[in-house]
C-alpha cells in the first residue's frame, strides 16, 4: 500500500499539466491541432529512437514489441467488430482508444517509479509494441473512418515513428551509441514527450461539460482499457509462468503496466489531426485518466509490488 500510495502521489504532477493543457486551450486559445502535428512527427519518433537505443536488446527481448502488437491487435479487432454494432458514430476511433494506451506521457514516469532506471529500458521495449500499434494498424483503422484505403496506407508509410524504431534496432544491434553530445537533447525531448502529450489532452476539451460525449463509446473504451486488456495481460502472466516458461517476471510486470494505463494522448493527438470525433476522444481520454489516478495503484498493490 505505501508503494500504491507513492505512486499517487506521483502521478498528480501529470494532472496538473493536463490542466494547465485546458487553460492554455481555453484563455490563449492554443491550438492542439499544431502541436499535435510536431508531437507525432518529430517528437515521438525520436523518443521510440531513443528508448530503443538504450534498451538491452536480444533476440528474446526484440519479441517483446511484437507480442504487445499482437495483444494491441486482438483487443482492437474485437472492440472494433463492437463498437460497429453499438455505436452510431467514432466507431473508426474505438480500436486505436482501446487497443493501445498512455505507455508514454504516463506510463514512463510510472515504470522509472516502480521499476527504476534498470527496469525502465525493459518497460519501454514492451511499451514500443503499443506504440507500433498505434502508428500502422491503428492509425489505419481510425482513418479509415473518413479516408479510403489507398489514401490510409499513404498516411501510415509516412509516420516516421515505424522507421525510428527499425533504425534504433539496428544501431544497437550494431553497437552503436548516441553521441554524448547529443544525449541532452534526447532526455529533454523525452520530458517534452510527456509534458506536451499531456497538456493536448487539455487543450482539446474546450469545457468541462459532456466529457463523456456519447456514453456508449466511453463505457466501451473503459471496457477494453480497464477491464479487457488486463485480462489479456495477466491471463499471459499466468500461461507463460506455468508452461511456456519463455520471460521472468520483470516481464510479466512490464506488460501489465503497459495493459493498465489510460486512453493514450497520442489517440487524441491522431483524432485531432484526421478530424475524427476529436472531443469525443478527448473527453474519454480526459476521464479514463483521471479513473487511473485509483486504478492504477490499486493494481499495482495488487500484482506488481
């Protein structure tokens, strides 16, 4: 309990930002559309290049993204097959909210707390998983819902993110290191990554009435975020302790944190920038991380610490 109890205590810095998200939004009229753009194309490219860079990569460990890819997939694929007969609009954008999470913005800080610098580069392999998710398939399917499919395979070959992790994969394989000098510029823009990935959260609910928007698509996200993903996540736990016997339990911990974290920034970030339902998400978001502030410690006190 004293563990679950730093934690939150942790975490209030991250709802402070998002807060002054929603100022900035609402008195200087600050457009999270913009910095949506610089987030997704500069920013978080270089932070996915820089978490796998400092990874400790194996075989067995390089896996790791693609396991969390394949769980982010089924949970997206069965929520999407839902979301078509239960909602009458933003189903396009229920994959992507459900299927990956906020690994980074708020799972980063999280992991450092819990597991430590050591155990931070494991979390961040695991987390990349989401993050590929979110920048092919997902991607896809939420602009699918306002764009044909040539023009969502165009959109998602042009995310630099894919790319940042194939080259951080190879360099490391390769032995080689970001230059010291430019190490400075990578841990700021990884403060950067959570501060303003944070704040956009904010900046898109121009009220505080309605958050919830249609209540369908945010009890379905809560579903999947809060109840399916786990379930997934430690039903792996159990399978993989009692017969596959293939990763330890830092692992097992590692996953779990990336399954329990609230509607990821980014899902807004993406909703913002193809124009699809962008309050709707940002209000879900909004409230799935204010739900987490309690969820999140409760589980870790249950599994984790």
């Amino acid at each position: 309990m004293a563990a679950a109890l730093a934690l939150l205590s942790k975490l209030l810095p991250l709802y402070l930002t998002v807060g002054l998200g929603w100022l900035a939004g609402r008195y200087l009229q600050a457009s999270g559309k913009h910095i949506a753009g610089i987030m997704l194309y500069m920013v978080t490219p270089a932070v996915i290049f820089a978490g796998v860079m400092s990874a400790p990569l194996t075989p067995r460990v390089v896996l790791l993204p693609l396991l969390v890819y394949t769980f982010c997939s089924i949970i997206a694929l069965v929520h999407l097959w839902l979301a078509r007969r239960w909602l009458s609009e933003a189903a396009n954008m229920i994959p992507l909210t459900v299927g990956t999470g906020n690994t980074g913005y708020f799972g980063i800080p999280v992991a450092l707390l819990l597991f430590g610098e050591e155990g931070l580069g494991l979390y961040i392999v695991c987390m990349l998983g989401t993050t590929l998710f979110e920048n092919s398939l997902g991607f896809y399917l939420a602009a699918r819902g306002r764009f044909g499919v040539r023009d969502c395979l165009l959109k998602v070959v042009r995310l630099p993110s894919l790319y940042a992790f194939f080259l951080g994969v190879a360099l490391n394989f390769s032995d080689v290191g970001i230059p010291t000098l430019l190490q400075p510029l990578f841990d700021n823009l990884r403060g950067t990554y959570s501060i303003l990935g944070m704040m956009i959260i904010g900046m898109s609910i121009l009220n505080l009435q309605g958050l919830a928007g249609e209540m369908r698509f945010t009890l379905l996200a809560f579903f999947g975020k809060f109840v399916a993903w786990p379930v997934l996540a430690l039903a792996f736990w159990w399978l993989d302790s009692a017969v596959l016997g293939i990763y330890d339990e830092a692992v097992h911990r590692s996953l779990l944190l990336v399954s329990i974290t609230p509607v990821a920034a980014n899902t807004v970030v993406i909703a913002t920038l193809l124009d699809t339902s962008p309050r709707q998400v940002a209000g879900t978001a909004l409230l799935s991380t204010v739900f987490a502030l309690l969820y999140i410690p409760l589980m870790v006190s249950l599994f984790v610490s």
